[in-house]
C-alpha cells in the first residue's frame, strides 16, 4: 500500500506515466511475424490483495522479430512474488500473469531470433536485456536501457531497471513464467542452454535466486576469512551462506525468528559448519546488534541483507507503512549497520522499493560502513560459469528446494509460501510439459 501511493505520488508531479518499451504482454496479438493459433494455456493471475488465480488465456505468440516462445517445463514462487501478493507493487493490475523464475523448451522463434533452436531446453532470465545498449554492453544487464520505458520508475529512482518478467506494469509488463507457456523477448540474450546432464530442477533457478545469491555475494565483496551475518533464511538466504563459504568466508552466522524461526533449522541441515541466531529467542531488552557481537567480539566484516523492508518489526514503522508515510522499514538495515566492524560491508539485497524513516546515517557515516544496493542480479553475466559449477556438483540447487507440487495448485502454494508453513522453503513447480521428477528431485507432493 506505502509502495503504492509513492508510486502514485510521483505520478502526479510527472504527470503522466509510459509503459511503450518493446512491446509487452498485456495482450497476446500477434503481427506479422506471429500466427494467432486459438489455443489455450492455464497462467498464474493477480487478482487482488492476498489473491491469485489460475486462468485460461490465449497461448503467447511471436510478436517482436527476437521472440521466443518456450514451453514451460518449470517454474517456481520467489520470495519476491509476495510483495506483488501483498499489492504493494505499483502498476500491478488484475489479470497480470506473475512468475519471473522459469524454464522450459524452445517451441517457436521469431526471425531475428537465430541463436536458439525448436526444442532445445533452456533457462530463462528474469530481467530482460537487449544485449546491445551501453549497460548490457558492461554487463550491467539488470538496468538495460530498452526493455523497461516507465516513467515513475525513472522518476523515483533516477535510472530505470530493466524489464522483468511478471512483475507489474512499474517494470515493463510482462506476462511471468507461473503459466504453460511464455513469450520471451530478445531470446537471443535472454535465454541459457541447459546442458543434457542437468535436470531442469537444477537449472530453473539460475532464472533468480542462484545468480541473486551469487551476485549478493560477490558484489559485496565476501573474501577469505570474512566472517559473514545474513539476515533471513529463506532461498536467497540459504544460498548465500553456501556463497560465501564457497568464497573462503571463516564463520557464516544465518539470522531469522518468528514465523520463519523453522528456516534457521532446514538451512543448519543443509550447511552443519553454519552458525544460526533466532531474534526471537533474545533477552528481553537486549539487542540484535549486541548479540551478534557477543557471538563475534568487534563485529561482522560483512552483512547480507536477504529478507527485504516489507515486513516492520516495530509498531512505529508498521503504522507508518499502513499510513504511506514510508514504504519500507528500515530496522533491518539499522541491525546490519550496528553489527558490523568499523568500516564493514552491508550489501541489499532484499527488495527496497520505496522509501524508509528512522534511517541510522549517523552509524553508516561515522563508523565507516560501506552500503551496498546489489540492485537486481545481473544474472546474465553468471549464469554460464554457475551452470559450469552444477555441472560440476560445486553448488547443488536442489539443497534448498522442499516441495515439487503441479502448478495447478498454484493458489494454494502462494497462501503457505506466505504463511511459511509446512516447511515450504523452496518449490518446483511442474507443468503438464514437465518430464519425470529427477532422482534428487522431491517428489510430486499436494497440499
């Protein structure tokens, strides 16, 4: 609601707002390049606060000369798909087609489109890059300059992100990967071969949440003998405590509590070497902050934040964000500030959207703290080299991943994933072009 009407507010003093990047899925017409064959696929739907739906909907088409449509084999619910649940993204509106984490099979390609082929199996990413403007040309893919054209974001933020899959019309409007099919822009750039040897319960998560984690840890600067504090255990979370041992961190300690307190014990399964801090579980009176140093006397030498400013801890930023006044608390970066060392590292990872109060910029200046927006992941920039260290069994995806469930159930997995219950970490979510769950693979579960 806080992201909503700030949104709303940068509206009215630009006064108008552009969607025109290339063109987007809020329909499924086909030109020249197309044919509108009349057949129907099922897609995941906003539908309202704190509700989804799946619909049938006519199956994409080539629209743009670089297109590709692939033929959804998987995808899953990310984290950051709750704040579009929640509607706390602006431009999101009834009837749009959520996901921004998918694979699949190349079933149709425009004519420019000549680096994929009918039938190959690939990973899509989730924000979509031209491949050819200045930012993708420096690896900064994220942020290209041509497929997201919205003026409010470029009014808030300065800059633009790219466009991304299923996540409103604030970052281009693009039809998501929670579908049986998906229309992919600038195919050429936006998908990754998936090698023979690589199960699609592996490779879909290169989409997001394997590249994010990596890219929050690299892009922070996690080195040898650091000793890293991660505050949320979710994916994103789990994955960059693997990270930042892969990185030769010394000590990794994972925070998180309340509902999600069950998180701190499936990652500690996963990683035993992993250090687990509930802030649920503190003295009354005491701190975070102090806690933390009790456990690492001087403090962190890096912070990670993988939980995002939606959720208030405090009554203070829960009325603020219920009265617009901020759009995201600020409390967790207060907690990193405070517990690293002089001069330490916090890297943002979690989703900021908008505006924060009660900001500690006194600690940030004063002790020499270095803020780190990782910003959205570049993913097209790992995503190679990480399907070399899967191929490789380095990093293993599936670590994470708790449930297979059908994508028919979709409703109900948006209604746990939000509640964190049933141990629900991570979910693959499969199609009715899906091949046989892979042997590491959970097997086909309900609800």
């Amino acid at each position: 609601m806080a992201f909503t009407q700030a949104a709303n507010a940068v509206e009215r003093i630009i006064g108008h707002s552009d969607n025109t990047s290339i063109t987007t899925d809020v329909s499924n017409y086909a030109n020249k390049y197309g044919v509108e064959t009349g057949e129907k696929i099922l897609a995941t739907t906003w539908q309202g606060k704190n509700k989804v739906k799946l619909v049938e909907m006519p199956k994409p088409s080539v629209i743009d000369p670089g297109d590709v449509i692939v033929k959804v084999t998987g995808s899953t619910i990310c984290g950051s798909d709750l704040h579009l649940y929640h509607g706390v993204i602006p431009q999101l509106e009834k009837g749009d087609v959520l996901g921004h984490e998918c694979c699949g099979v190349v079933e149709r390609v425009g004519p420019e489109a000549d680096r994929v082929e009918v039938g190959e199996r690939v990973v899509v990413s989730f924000p979509i890059a031209c491949g050819d403007c200045d930012n993708c040309r420096n690896e900064r893919y994220s942020q290209c300059d041509r497929t997201n054209s919205n003026t409010i974001e470029n009014a808030m933020y300065g800059k633009r992100t790219a466009g991304m899959f299923g996540y409103s019309h604030f970052t281009g409007g693009f039809a998501g990967g929670q579908a049986e099919y998906i229309r992919v822009p600038y195919g050429n750039i936006n998908l990754l071969s998936i090698p023979a040897d690589v199960p699609d319960e592996k490779a879909l998560y290169l989409s997001d949440v394997v590249a994010t984690s990596w890219h929050c840890v690299v892009d922070t600067g996690v080195k040898e003998g650091d000793v890293v504090g991660i505050w949320g255990a979710g994916p994103i979370g789990q994955m960059c405590a693997e990270f930042s041992f892969f990185h030769g961190a010394s000590r990794v300690v994972l925070i998180d509590g309340g509902d999600a307190a069950w998180r701190l014990d499936y990652v500690k399964k996963k990683l035993p070497k992993l250090e687990v801090l509930s802030f649920t579980d503190l003295a009354r009176g005491k701190s975070l902050a102090s806690r933390v140093k009790e456990l690492v006397p001087g403090g962190l030498d890096v912070a990670l934040e993988c939980a995002a400013g939606e959720y208030a801890k405090g009554w203070a930023h829960y009325f603020e964000q219920m009265l617009g006044v901020e759009t995201d608390t600020s409390e967790l970066l207060n907690e990193m500030i405070t517990s690293v060392r002089p001069f330490g590292r916090v890297g943002v990872t979690g989703i900021y959207a908008g505006y924060t109060n009660h900001f500690n910029i006194g600690a940030l200046m004063e002790t020499g703290v270095r803020l780190i927006g990782n910003g959205q992941a570049p993913v097209h920039r790992y995503w190679k080299d990480l399907m070399s260290l899967i191929q490789k069994d380095e990093i293993n995806p599936l670590n994470m991943v708790s449930h297979r469930l059908r994508l028919e159930d979709i409703e109900m997995v948006y209604e746990v994933f939000d509640r964190r219950e049933q141990g629900m970490q991570k979910v693959f979510l499969q199609t009715k072009h899906s091949s046989p769950a892979a042997k590491e693979s959970p097997k086909l579960s309900t609800l």
